[in-house]
C-alpha cells in the first residue's frame, strides 16, 4: 500500500507560499507597491485595503505614487501610512500621495535581516509540526497493521527527504532576501 504524502505536501507548499508573502513585505532599499498591501486604511466607516481605495504605481526607485480614485480618502490614506511605523513619508499634492522610501541604515539592515530569520524559523517550525503530524500516523498505520516496520521505515525516509527539500528551499528564500536587504 502507498502511503499517501499529499497533505504534507500541500502543507509545504502552503508553508512555502506564506514565506514568500511574509517576504515581499519587508522592506528592501526598493519601493514596492506590495509594501503597502498590508495597510488598512480608515475610510467610508470601516477599515479597508489601500488596493480597494487607490491604485498605487512606482514613481522611482524610492517612492511610491498612490492615486485614490476618490480624492477626499486621500487624507484617510495619509493618515493609514503615518500611522504605520512603516518609516515611510507621505505627501499630499492634486494627484494624490507620493510616498517616499528612506535610504536604509546600518541599523534598520540588522533589524531586517533579524525579521527575515524569524520568519524563516517559524517556516521552519511549521515543517517540523507537519513532519511529526505524518510520523505519528505513519506509527499509528504501523500499529494498526496496515503497513510492516520496514515500510514504515522505508515511508520515514521518503518523509523525511520531502521535509529536507522544504528547508532548502526556506534557507534560500531566506539567503536570497538577506542579501537583497544588505544590497
């Protein structure tokens, strides 16, 4: 009997897909209209992406152009970048905003690169959860006679490699955005 590694498999790939997004929104010295995706914005009486509100395009490489598609939530937006501790500013002209990205310090870097490896171990953690979730029922079909100890074994191997590729591919996500944050 094959083993079926299927939800494991989709839990990598989800764990994978939620690195990458948790990735492309920190901050590198590039402004990136993803950046900005996460922000809620305080409009119409509820709170609301700034996507929905305005279309925002790259000025140049450090500043962002955000055009609201109704001129009188400019203000609201505004206020949603101020208040995001994004350290970013914001300025208010007849188009819209223009939002500027500062130069990164030294500092920032380091801070950076530290929520890179934060989000790269809870990667990690997750893995880890799945591969002892797929363990514990791999013992249990043992258990129950379903499968031998030597297809056990056999199927913690093939475990095992799928949970290794995935870490690989965590630590080059995470190298790859330490480098772009240092650059």
């Amino acid at each position: 009997m094959a083993y079926d590694f299927n939800p494991l498999k989709n839990k990598v790939k989800e764990t994978e897909g939620w690195l990458s997004k948790e990735f492309s929104g920190i901050r590198t010295g590039r402004a990136t209209p993803v950046l900005l995706d996460s922000l809620q914005v305080e409009a119409y009486g509820s709170r609301t992406n700034i996507t929905s509100l305005a279309s925002v395009t790259i000025e140049d490489p450090r500043t962002l152009r955000i055009t609201p598609w109704d001129m009188s939530v400019a203000k609201d937006i505004e206020k949603a970048i101020v208040t995001s501790n994004l350290g970013v500013s914001a300025a208010s002209d007849d188009k819209g905003l223009r939002v500027s990205f500062p130069e990164l310090t030294t500092e920032r870097r380091t801070t950076l690169n530290k929520v890179v490896n934060e989000k790269a171990e809870e990667a990690r953690i997750r893995l880890r959860q799945e591969r002892d979730k797929t363990w514990k029922d791999l013992q249990q079909k043992e258990k129950d006679g379903t499968i031998s100890e030597d297809e056990r074994t056999r199927l913690k191997g093939e475990m095992e490699k799928i949970i290794q590729e995935a870490s690989k591919k965590i630590d080059e996500q995470a190298s790859k955005k330490e480098k772009e944050i240092m650059s």
